[in-house]
C-alpha cells in the first residue's frame, strides 16, 4: 500500500471530447485502496467516460488523477496501466484468443512471463474462476456468463490491484448477474483490490462500500448505498429502482409502521394491500 493510502485521487478533473460539449466537469473525490465504489447516474452523465480516465485510456483535459501516489500523465501512464484491469459491458470485444486458455494467456505474454509462471496462472485464476473446465473451448461456445468470468480471469491473471468493471453485468441474465456478483463479494473480501463497478444494478451497488452520484457531468452526491436507495429524489434523477425488499420497507415507513414493534400479523396486514392493488 502506499503512503497515502489512496488507490485514486481526483482534483478538478474535466473532460471533453470538444471544447462545445464538455462531458465532466471539476470532479473531486478520492477512493481509498481495498475499497468499493459504485459510480452511478444517468445515461449519459459520463460513467464510461470516467472510467477510461482512471483506466489511463484517456486524459483529462484539466486536473490531475493521482493512481496509488503517482499522478496519472503522459510521462507516467505506461507505468500505471499495468496496475489496472478493466472488464466491460460487452465480453466479446476482450476476446483475444481463439481458445479460453489463449485468451487468459494473451496478456501474461505481453508481459513476456516465462512459460511456467504463464501456465501456472492461466490454470489458477481459471480454477478460481470456475472455467478450468472450459479452457479448450472457443469463445463462440460459452454462454454470457462464462465468457464473462473469461474476460474477469484473464484480467485477474495479470494480478492488477484495481479493478474497474464497466457495466460488467448489464448484458447477462438474472442467474450469470447473480454469479458474477458472487465472484465480486468474494474478491473484495480477499482484500486485494480497489474495485469501482460502473452499474445500473441495484444488489451490486448495495454490496459495494460508496456510491458516486453523477449528474450532468459533475458530482452530484458521494453516500453510501443505504442512504442512496433511501433517497428517492436522487433514485429518480439516477433513473435507478431501489431493491424490492427497501422499496416495501420504505412504503412501510409511510403507512408509520415500524417493523421492530409490530406483530408479524400486523406486517401482514400492512403489506397485504400494496400485493392486491396491483
């Protein structure tokens, strides 16, 4: 860890694609290392944007990005990528290999690892994965959520130590949502990386540490997930739902029920009418 403590500072970070539509504007915030983020907002409100920013994939046109200590610029980038995985909304566009063990074993390659360590760790991260068992397959054979866990072990494979997931989840079904979730849970409680998860998926954020509001290129709010789900102004502007479970309790603090003193038949009771009226 290094001396600040800090995987990312941001001070007064903006960007532009032109100088007419500027897309982010004075950001300032700070993510402590082995913490994790949401970034979360509206279509739009430069999420991805941001996040190629911190991937070092683009530049700020004003401010400064500081990345574990050392400021993020022209100079330095090359030294800083290595540190940073980024998996994306589209698993398709990672493919690299035309096998799952070629795809895990392009970027270890580009780092010129001998060949033991290379094997080691494509089997490794496949097993924690739970692909080891695909690693002969071409990428046309797996489902969204297999290849999602390719894309994740072949980045893990290169051991960065922040992690950024850009929409990871939002073109898998229920069930792959629900595995990769796992997989999240379980790599922040290794206490390994930073992870920022830009995402419009309500259990992701809420297993998350913070979540960064973004608005209309700035920074709208930096809370947690609790209070953010509890308050419904910014839910509408994020165009974000709460979980059902917050939902029917928050509907239950308007009625002026208190769960903690009311008779399970009195919960009954108040929760039957928001079922039939639907």
């Amino acid at each position: 860890m290094n001396s600040t403590g800090l995987a990312y500072e941001l001070q007064q970070v903006s960007f532009s694609y032109d100088p007419e539509h500027p897309v982010l504007s004075d950001l300032s915030f700070s993510i402590p290392q082995g913490s994790w983020i949401s970034l979360v907002g509206p279509n739009g409100c430069g999420k991805s944007t941001l996040a190629r920013l911190l991937g070092g994939l683009l530049a700020a046109n004003a401010g400064t990005i500081i990345v574990e200590g050392t400021p993020l610029l022209k100079e330095t980038v090359q030294q800083i990528r290595p540190r940073i995985g980024m998996v994306f909304q589209n698993p398709d566009n990672q493919f690299i290999g035309a096998t799952v063990e070629e795809d895990i074993a392009f970027g270890l390659e580009g780092r010129c690892l001998p060949r033991e360590e290379m094997v080691e760790r494509v089997h490794r991260y496949a097993e924690k994965l739970e692909i080891g068992h695909l690693l002969s397959k071409h990428p046309s054979e797996l489902s969204g959520g297999q290849k999602q866990r390719v894309a994740i072990a072949a980045i893990l494979a290169l051991e960065p130590g922040i992690l950024i997931f850009d929409e990871a989840s939002s073109m898998l079904d229920e069930r792959a949502r629900g595995e990769l979730l796992a997989i999240l849970k379980e790599m922040k409680g290794s206490g390994r990386y930073t992870m920022i998860s830009i995402t419009h998926d309500a259990d992701e954020i809420l297993a998350s540490d913070r979540a960064i509001v973004l608005h209309k290129g700035g920074m709208a709010a930096d809370l947690t997930p609790r209070e953010l789900f509890g308050d419904e102004a910014l839910l509408d502007a994020c165009r974000l739902i709460a979980p059902y479970g917050i939902r029917l309790l928050n509907e239950l603090r308007k009625r002026g029920i208190d769960l903690s003193a009311e008779s399970p038949k009195e919960v009954a009771d108040a929760i039957w009418p928001l079922y039939s009226n639907r």
